[in-house]
C-alpha cells in the first residue's frame, strides 16, 4: 500500500500573524505546499477569527491544490461571531470540516474528529464552576466569554461534542484512528505555572473527556492545537501531535515568516 504524506499545523490566526509580520501568512503557506504536496493537511483550529474569514480561507486553499485533501477541525477563534451555534453551520459548508463526519483514508486509516471545547476538567482547585464560567481574573477576561456565544454553558457544549464523537468512534471501533480537537484531550498538556494569573486560564484548555474517549476506543495518533506549545510524543499507547503555529513574535523561533513555516509544519507518514 502506497504511504500517505499528512502535514499538520494549528493555531495559524492568519490575520493577527499578517497584521504582526506585514507578510501574507497564506501565500508563504501555500509555498510550502507547492514545495511538499502532502496528500492530506490536517488543519486543527485557530486558521483565524470568525466563521466566514475561516470558510474563506479553507474554500481557497483547498481550490489551490485540488490534489491535498485539507482537513479541518475549528478553535475558539474561529467561531468568534454574535452566534457561536451559528458560526459552527457556516464552517461545516467546507467539505473538509471533520464535524460533518469521519473521512476514511484507505482500508485502514480513519479520521474522526472536532473542534471540540472545554469543561473545567483542567481548573485548578479553589474555584467554583461559576467563576470558571464568568472567565475572569482581575482585571483579565478570556476573550471566549466576549467573542464566543454558545446556547449552552460550557459544559453542556462539550458533552454535545463528547455524544458526537463517541458515535462516529463506536461506529469506526476496530479501525485504525486518527483523532483530532482543537482543545486539549490530557492534564499532561495543559502548562501549570503555579501562578494564579496564568493557572486559573487552563480551564478554558480543553476536556479530559475527549481523552478519555480516545483511549477507550483505542485510537492510534491523536492531533490537536489551542495550547500554543508543540509537542510529538507517544502517550498512552498513542502517538500524540500539537503543532501550533502560534503568535510572532514571542512564540516563533525564526523571524522570517518564510522560514518559519517550512520549519514549522509537520509532515507524518501512514
């Protein structure tokens, strides 16, 4: 059976990256593709803020290079809008959005997943669920709690994703998985800095529901963003992938934003 090239990167916020490196953050990328010709892009949240900027953004760069599939689950970001529920419809319209269902890869290889969101699973202790939900601290409120409008609290959210994903891994039980999230699926990933200021802002990482789900069902390679730190390791039994673009200046190693790609997207082989 013929290998399978998948690239995969995260957290790229297109427009802060373009506003910061006066650089078309998109045409440098679409370089790198030209350069490599993965057959699929996984693309795990964060591609910029709000819905329609996203959908724009995927429908090119998948109209660029018909021959990747481009694959995409969303962030927080991306969902920025008056209706958060709202924003989620108008990003399945991109025939790559993994929420619309598991795309099988060949015989073997499945990926299932979505953009996912967060339920206090990682807070730290001596808060209430309420301040968590409220999402400030001092004079700090986490930007979801202004952009972000969901119908339902936070918790209700991920357990509508958690009810989702559980189906389509069920369904695809046996298979080899490739599951991805935006939001962060392990304690292990989240950074604890034993500073109130930064720790009380890890609730908002992600769910360990969504690793839970991966280890019952057995899922091989688990790739997801949000955290802005990269990491490529085997954790419980599967191989785990964060590989976040993240914001220039402070969280790149290279100040060309040529240079910062090519070196930054990871390629894996099935």
């Amino acid at each position: 059976m013929i290998d399978l090239k998948i690239a995969i990167l995260s957290d790229i916020h297109e427009g802060l990256n373009r506003k910061n490196t006066g650089t078309d953050i998109m045409t440098v990328l679409k370089r790198w593709i030209e350069a490599h010709l993965p057959d699929v892009f996984i693309i795990s949240g964060d591609m910029t803020a709000g819905p329609k900027k996203t959908l724009d953004l995927l429908n090119q760069l998948q109209s660029d290079f018909p021959q990747t599939r481009v694959l995409f689950v969303h962030g927080n970001h991306d969902i920025y809008y008056e209706d958060s529920k709202t924003s989620y419809e108008i990003l399945l319209e991109f025939p790559g959005n993994l929420g619309s269902g598991p795309i099988e890869l060949n015989n073997d290889w499945v990926i299932i997943g979505d953009g996912g969101w967060y339920d206090y699973t990682f807070g730290v202790k001596g808060y209430t669920r309420e301040q968590f939900a409220l999402g400030k601290f001092n004079k700090f409120t986490w930007p979801d709690k202004l952009y972000a409008n969901w119908p339902g609290q936070d918790q209700d959210e991920t357990e509508r994703y958690c009810e989702k994903l559980e189906g389509w891994l069920s369904a695809y039980s046996g298979k080899n998985i490739i599951m991805v999230t935006h939001f962060v699926p392990f304690p292990k990933f989240v950074i604890y800095k034993d500073d109130p200021s930064w720790d009380f802002f890890n609730a908002m990482m992600g769910s360990s529901r969504f690793g839970e789900l991966a280890v019952k069902y057995g899922v091989k390679k688990y790739i997801f963003g949000h955290i802005h730190r990269r990491y490529h390791e085997q954790y419980k039994g599967m191989e785990i992938i964060c590989n976040p673009l993240g914001y220039y200046p402070h969280e790149w190693d290279c100040e060309s934003v040529e240079e910062e790609i090519f070196s930054r997207v990871k390629v894996i082989e099935i």
